[in-house]
C-alpha cells in the first residue's frame, strides 16, 4: 500500500512540475503576440505565486479536514482548469485572471505532499519526490517548443492541459488508496488542533528558515523563468530554441535530486544543502564566463540545476526533524509560503533590472540570493545543534 501511494504521490508531483516551466518557455513568443514589455512576465508570476502563497496558509487546514488524498486531486483539477484557460486566452489581462486558480491549486498539492512524505518516508524519497517534479518541467518546454513550431504557444497549454486532467482523473479513481491511511492515522490530516501562523512564528529557528528559504526560491524561479530570456537575448538563440533550452536548468535539477537520492540518507540534510550550494556557485561561475558561444552558458545553467537539486527537498525533509512532527505541517505550510513570495517578487524585481540595466546580471543575482540562502539554513541548523547540547 506504501508503495502504490508512493506512486500516486509521484505521479501528482509530475502534475505539479508540468506548468511550472511553461511561462518561462512560452515568454519570448508570448510576450510578442501581446505586445508587452519583456518585465511583464514578473505579473502573471506574481499573480500565480499569490495564490500559492494564499493556498499554503491554508493547506494546514484543508489538509487537517480534508485530507492528503482529497486536497492533492482537487488541486489537480483546478491546474488541469487553469492550464486550459490559458490556452484560449486573447489579452494579456486574461493570462492573469487565469493565473490565480493556477497558483490555488499548486500551492495546495505542494503543502500537503512535502509535509506527508516528510513525515513518513525517508530523504531519499523526498529527493525522487522533486525528481519527479523535475520529469514534469522538462517535458513542458518541449511541449511548448513543438507548439511554437506549429505556429501557436497556446497548444502548449492545451496538451498540458490534457495531460493534467488525465493526471487528476488517475487520482480521483485511486482515491481510496488515501482514504485507507487516513483512517489508519498515517495522513495527519484528523491529529491535534491546527499549530497555527502565529505560534508557528515563535518556534526557535522557525524565521531563520523561512529567510533561507525565500532566498533559495527567489534564485530557483530566477533561473526557471528567466533562463530562455537570458540565452535569447544575450547569445541570439531563436525563440523557437530557447523555448527548447529553458529546459537546461530543470534537466539539471531533474538528474541532480534522482543522484541525490542514492547519497541523501547517508550524507543528512545539512551536508546536502552544502554540497549543492557549492555546485550551483560553480555553475553561475560558468554561465559568467565572457564568452560568445552559447554552450559554456548552456553547461552553467545544468550544473546550477544539479547544485539546487538537492537544497528545496533538505530543507523540508529537515523540518520534522528540527522542529517537531506535530508542528510540521504549520511550518511547511508557511514556508511553501515564504517559498512563493521569494518567487513571486524576486524574479519581476530581475525583470526590472533587465529592462532598465541588463539582463546579464541575471547570474549575479542568483549567486547573492544563494549566498543569503546558505547563511540562513547554517544558521538554523546551528540553533538546532544548539538546542540539543544545552
């Protein structure tokens, strides 16, 4: 039963990974067929991470209510919705609107997951478990890559589209496998009385993280949204083409969390964290190099990729851990939270700074908010260090 819930847990976290990666792709062609400056995309990122963040406030309660199973294949559903809608929009105004229930339904399904499989299965699982996500985000640029090819960035969205519904229809037939733990106590959806954001806040270490944490997402979604951009507009790839190589930085990721869950169980969070942190130092060394081909760029951002890969699923996987299983799901919730903020305003702040500056600063200022990153969760760590001593 473990396993078969496992699989479905994999197969959600696919759902979620698919249109992360599509704005970022789809931008360069969009972008023209609206007309709009190229810092518009910072807006519709903005809107979509509000209602990741509104959603992970909120997941500690729906979870608690309604359950892992339940919460995760109705989020499906509303992204299979949204994507759709996307598809068929004709302004710009209507790729906001559309992004709201989009970022409801992601913030949900991550919430919920990340704190199940924090609680009940080892780091190895965590690192597949955005792996998978991973699987999900280069599949998407390709989609899009094919649909520019075919004339329309909107068939794009509409294959994703379809394969989210497939996705949230094989979730809802198994519902039941979900159903089974929740009465067996394993999904912690019906335990104690829900922690709360305040009470949350006033765990020792708690801001720390969540600090570490925005620093970490801001530099991630930098990457993911900017990345085709970046290449188009400083090594003159086609649009069609750097749709294509949005995908470095995931492939990166991708192959960097399926490595790491062969070493995580042996070398612990904290050294991941490090390891990774290094490797993506020396991929923004690579992406800075002065050269005009494209390909040393191209490596950079894999082997950023391969350095993040193992830091988002350490952090959460840590939280148990070093905060306490009964308040886990109150801390996950906010840090997915505190996740998407950095998502949402870091990456419109580069777009500014790309439209009035240059946009080949992008990987100075991933290398700053990785560098706040590190600082942020050695500090936590160290306060948890601390406490056991004492």
């Amino acid at each position: 039963m473990y396993t078969l819930l496992l699989a479905l847990i994999y197969l959600a976290f696919i759902s979620l990974g698919l249109p992360d990666s599509l704005l970022g792709s789809a931008w360069p062609a969009l972008r023209l067929s609206f007309d709009v400056p190229l810092s518009y995309m910072g807006i519709v990122s903005m809107i979509i991470s509000g209602g990741t963040i509104l959603s992970s406030l909120m997941s500690e309660r729906l979870t608690r209510r309604f359950g892992t199973g339940l919460v995760t294949t109705v989020s499906v559903f509303i992204t299979a919705v949204a994507m759709l809608g996307f598809s068929s929009v004709t302004e710009f105004w209507q790729l906001c609107l559309w992004g709201i229930p989009y970022g409801l339904g992601a913030g949900a399904i991550d919430s919920a997951l990340n704190n199940f499989v924090a609680l009940h299965y080892s780091s190895r699982h965590m690192s597949w478990l955005h792996c998978f996500w991973g699987v999900g985000t280069i599949i998407s640029p390709y989609i899009m890559s094919f649909a520019i090819s075919r004339g329309s960035w909107s068939g794009g969205y509409r294959i994703v589209s379809v394969i989210q519904f497939c996705i949230a229809a094989a979730l809802l037939v198994t519902l039941p496998v979900w159903n089974v733990f929740r009465k067996t106590g394993s999904d912690e959806g019906r335990s104690s009385e829900p922690v709360g954001i305040k009470k949350a806040l006033k765990i020792k270490g708690v801001p720390c993280l969540l600090t570490g944490f925005f620093a970490y997402c801001a530099a991630e979604a930098t990457a993911m949204l900017w990345t085709s951009t970046y290449l188009a507009e400083t090594k003159g790839l086609s649009e069609k083409t750097a749709a294509a190589y949005a995908s470095l930085f995931f492939i990166g990721i991708t192959a960097g969390r399926f490595i790491s869950g062969f070493i995580s169980d042996r070398l612990g969070d904290r050294n991941m964290i490090r390891l990774g942190t290094g490797i993506a130092a020396a991929g923004v060394l690579l992406v800075l190099l002065p050269v005009k081909t494209a390909v040393i760029a191209e490596a950079g951002f894999v082997v950023i990729g391969l350095g993040c890969a193992p830091v988002y699923p350490s952090i959460i996987h840590a939280t148990p851990s070093n905060f306490g299983a009964e308040n886990s799901q109150a801390i996950i919730g906010i840090q997915m939270a505190s996740a998407y903020v950095g998502s949402t305003f870091m990456p419109p702040v580069f777009g500014l700074i790309a439209n009035h500056v240059s946009i080949r600063l992008m990987p100075v200022y991933i290398a700053l908010f990785l560098s706040l990153m590190i600082f942020m969760t050695e500090k936590t760590f160290g306060m948890k260090n601390k406490h056991c001593h004492e």
